[in-house]
C-alpha cells in the first residue's frame, strides 16, 4: 500500500516537478478560444515591450504578429498529434507549456534590442523561433519514435564464470495514452532480443489516461503479447500514474506475476538460475527501504539477485544489501535534456544522481532506463536527447 504524508497525498504528489504538472495543467480547463486569446494578447505584450525600448512602432508590429504566428503554429500541431496517432495529450496545458519559453526569449532579446540594433536583434528572434518550432517537430514526430534496444552486460560472482549469459529484456515506462507505432516497435525488438526472461518496471498508462478504461484494455493487450521462455514479471509504477486500484487489475488472468513484495527464483538450466525481487514504488523512501530489507533477507542469495523498483531511489539501500543487478526507469532520462545542461527537469528525489544508463556501487549494478513513453498532464509530448529504449541485460559469470 502507498505511504502517505499527513496531508494524504503519497510522497511524489508532494515534489516539485509534479506541482508544477498540476499547476500547468489548468489550462486545460478553459475553452480553447480563451487560451488563443491569451497567446494573443502575450504576444502583443511582448511586441509592445519592443515598442517601449526601441520607440518603434512598425518593428513592435512586425514582432508581436510574428510571434503570434508561432504560436498559433504550435496550437496547430499539437491539436494535429491525435489525429494522427502520434500522442494524445491535452493541448490547451501544452501551448502553454511550449509558448512560456518562446515569450520569454523573445522579450529578452527586445530588453537587448538597443544595445544590439535591431536588424541583429530581430535575426536573432527570428532564428530562434525558427528554431523552437524545428524542435518541436523533432521532439514530438521523431524522436519520440526512436525506439532502440540498449545492450548491457553485468558480471557477477554469483553465476559460475563458464555458464551461459542470462539474457534479461528490461522494458518501463509505457505510459500508454493509445497503442501507437512506437508499441509495436516494442514487440518488434522484444520478439527480435529472444531474451531468456522480461521485466517490467511499472508505469504502465500515462498520467492523463490512468483512469481510462480504453488505455487499461490497451495496456492489458499489449503485455498480453509479450513472452519470454522463462517468463515475464512485473512491478506497479509510481501512485499516482498506476493507481493500485486500477493498475493491478490489468494482470488478473494474464500469465504475468505481478511483485508487490515478493520474490520468485528462476531456474533457467544449465546450472543458472537467479532470484527475482519486486515491490510496490511508493516514492518513500523510509518506508520502502524497510520493505526492501525484509524482501532482501527472505530471498536466496547464493544466485544472482535482481531488483525491480520503478525509481532509482532506492540505490544506495539495495547497494547496502548487495544485491547484483537493480532495474529501474521513473526518470525517463529527464526526457528533455540541453546540451551541457542535461536534463531540465527529474523527478527523482535523489535529483542528477542516477538519471539514466548503468551505474556501479559495489557489486550492485544499477540501470536506469530511459523509458518508452512520455510524462503526462500539462507535460508536452515530446522528447529531446533522451530517445525511448529497452535494454537487453546479459548476467554473466566473472572469470
């Protein structure tokens, strides 16, 4: 069960970045006339900001349209994502999201105008509109579909150093709004892994959708296509994206364990065989850390030992229990990421440390996965320098 705070909300609804979900997803409450209105009337202000520092009239004219064009091109495509099956978000939050920084930019390069000139200031404007808008098309229709199988390898001395590698295939982070083609890449490269065994690290519907009964079926049928010779296993996602009373259900009948605090050891052959941990994320960290101590000492340990909790939260805990291989998402990889800067926003409460790919600390490997799909609520659909991914984990024995 998820631990609440005294305020009755569960330890993530209490972070900064899902505070800031909420609160930009407002708009999603007015009638869309309003908030073109309002995308209007930012970018008169911002022309009109121009107008005060350069005395110039015609320039502040030339500004505020232009800037409105760019946005109204934004409302277009993001109205136009539906219908071509590429996402599904709300737009009206989105526009938002993605028309802050483009006033922003603009009104202070007009703060510069002056000192620049402003056949310099308005090529630098229009060069980056131009820009905002290339993104955006980038990060929602292609890189978001840019589905790749990451591949990793993890000794451990607890595989004997001549056995076969146990091929695991880590998938999280689905986030299904509505089965698209980036899903049936998924089972395309699944299929095309043969891994000896899948796991699922939770997330399953995306924030907007997660009571949908449409998603759930959705969700439902994909993992339903999903198999591996010697199984799949799953673990629950954070709170309030797989709500337990509406998540769970979806694997009643499926030929899937669904871990909520257990364990299960798996015996694959040849002398090989690891044991499976999975637990509810709660995103408490006290909590879960005391739950992950009981489930680490009722577990064998005399075979590798695997992880499955959706958040990197728990790494230092499970480093300290030496466990051998910890699989994760929750991060996305920050989704949207700058160069030199990295990731904009993270949900994890542990911030930059373990954002995405392999970690080490001991003999406990961490993998942070960039995930499959995209953040929900007001976040825009999009993804930048963190494309999706599945990652194929050989276990194999030290030599």
């Amino acid at each position: 069960m998820a631990s609440k705070h005294r305020s009755g909300k569960n330890a993530l609804e209490l972070s900064f970045t899902h505070y800031f979900l909420v609160g930009m997803n407002v708009p999603n409450r007015w009638p869309g006339w309003l908030v073109m209105w309002l995308g209007l009337g930012a970018a008169l202000a911002v022309g009109w900001l121009w107008r005060l520092v350069l005395d110039d009239f015609v320039t502040a004219v030339w500004v505020g349209a232009g800037q409105w064009l760019f946005l109204a091109a934004d409302s277009a495509v993001l109205r136009a994502l539906p219908g071509k099956e590429i996402s599904f978000g709300p737009w009206k939050s989105q526009f938002v999201a993605l028309a802050i920084p483009r006033l922003v930019v603009t009104a202070v390069i007009g703060l510069l105008a002056g000192w620049m000139g402003v056949g310099w200031a308005l090529g630098l404007a229009l060069f980056v509109q131009l820009l905002g808008t290339a993104l955006l098309l980038w990060g929602t229709l292609i890189e978001p579909f840019r589905l790749s199988m990451t591949e990793v390898t993890v000794p451990t001395d607890r595989l004997p150093p001549d056995a076969l590698p146990i091929r695991l295939l880590h998938i999280s982070d689905i986030h299904v709004e509505r089965l698209t083609r980036r899903e049936e890449k998924l089972l395309q490269l699944a299929a095309a892994a043969q891994p000896d065994l899948i796991v699922i690290t939770g997330d399953y519907v995306n924030l907007s959708y997660n009571r949908d009964a449409k998603t759930h079926a959705q969700v439902r049928q994909l993992l339903n296509q999903l198999s591996a010779p010697y199984g799949v296993y799953a673990v629950l996602g954070s709170p309030p994206v797989d709500l337990r009373e509406m998540a769970a259900p979806i694997f009643d009948g499926l030929p899937i364990p669904l871990l909520r605090e257990d364990w299960r050891q798996v015996e694959l052959g040849d002398g090989r065989s690891l044991v499976i941990l999975g637990m509810d994320c709660t995103h408490h960290i006290p909590d879960d850390a005391e739950r992950l101590r009981r489930l680490a000492a009722a577990a064998p340990n005399g075979v590798p030992q695997v992880l499955l909790y959706h958040s990197p939260e728990l790494m230092p805990q499970a480093a300290g229990h030496d466990l051998d291989l910890y699989l994760c998402g929750h991060t996305h990889g920050g989704q949207v990421r700058l160069p030199f800067i990295g990731p904009i926003l993270i949900s994890s409460q542990l911030g930059r440390q373990y954002v995405m790919g392999l970690y080490r600390d001991g003999r406990t490997h961490l993998y942070v996965s960039r995930g499959v799909g995209l953040e929900g609520l007001s976040a825009p659909r999009i993804r930048f320098m963190a494309p999706p991914e599945i990652t194929l984990v050989s276990l194999v024995g030290k030599r």
